[in-house]
C-alpha cells in the first residue's frame, strides 16, 4: 500500500494514523514510526517496534535517538517523526502510555529531532498524549 498526505495540523496526523492502522483493535502492543518530509509530506517509511509493552530503558532511547537522527539526517533531511502506540484494551491512556511517552520524546530531544505529539490507540481510542500532560519533576534521558 502506498499512502502519501500532508500533516499540517493534529487532525492530518490522526487521519493518517487511522487510515494507515484501519479499525481500532490491537493484539499486542507496537509503537510505530512514520518520517515526514519538511514541508509535512509523508514519506514511505514506516517502521514498527513490536513487542513494546514495557518502556525502554536509556541504552534503548539513546539506539532510538541514534535511528532517529539518521532517519532525519540521511532518509529524510530536515524531516520531522511522528509515533503511534499501539496496545490492547479499553482503558484511557496509562502509566505505561505515559513511560512510552516520556522515553520517546526524550529520543527525540537527545537526537535533537522535530517530532510531532504521540498518539496511543487501542481497542476502542486513538488520543494524543502531548508531553505537557506527563506529570512534571520526572526525570527523562538526556
């Protein structure tokens, strides 16, 4: 499947992440990667990170940053990332979300990448988890 959009605003990213995942419904937990041209453009890249039920730790983030910093650098130049979690259930967004969150932003931050604000879905949502909602005096990498 080849999809291509503009995100431009946080209802663009939504969309695209619900067009790209199809119906909510998730049989384990992934977190996902999409690169983004400058101009906001989507690019073919697409990576899952399966088996991300428990939050990396900081020798995880900092491989993460390292990927990141290449995707922007050599794939996509000056592009930005955009995550999606994915996971089963129906609750709200979690402590562990919110961990995911937290390292993920804080991957971005040491790789000095633009990222846009992540998205977690599951079972029966798709929310945005913006780092001004994870509780402050948490330390994160870096």
């Amino acid at each position: 499947m080849t999809f291509q959009t503009q995100i431009r605003t946080q209802s663009d990213l939504e969309n695209a992440w619900r067009t790209l995942m199809g119906p909510l419904g998730f049989g384990g937990h992934s977190v996902w990667l999409m690169a983004l041209e400058p101009d906001g453009t989507t690019t073919p890249m697409i990576m899952e990170i399966t088996e991300s039920e428990e939050p990396i730790d900081e020798e995880m983030q900092a491989s993460l940053a390292e990927l990141l910093r290449l995707t922007t650098t050599e794939l996509v130049p000056d592009g930005r990332v955009a995550f999606l979690r994915t996971r089963p259930g129906s609750d709200g967004l979690s402590a562990a979300d919110r961990e995911w969150a937290r390292a993920l932003y804080a991957a971005c931050r040491l790789a000095g990448v633009r990222h846009e604000v992540l998205l977690v879905a599951n079972d029966v949502m798709l929310e945005p988890l913006p780092l001004d909602d994870l509780p402050t005096g948490l330390p994160m990498a870096g």
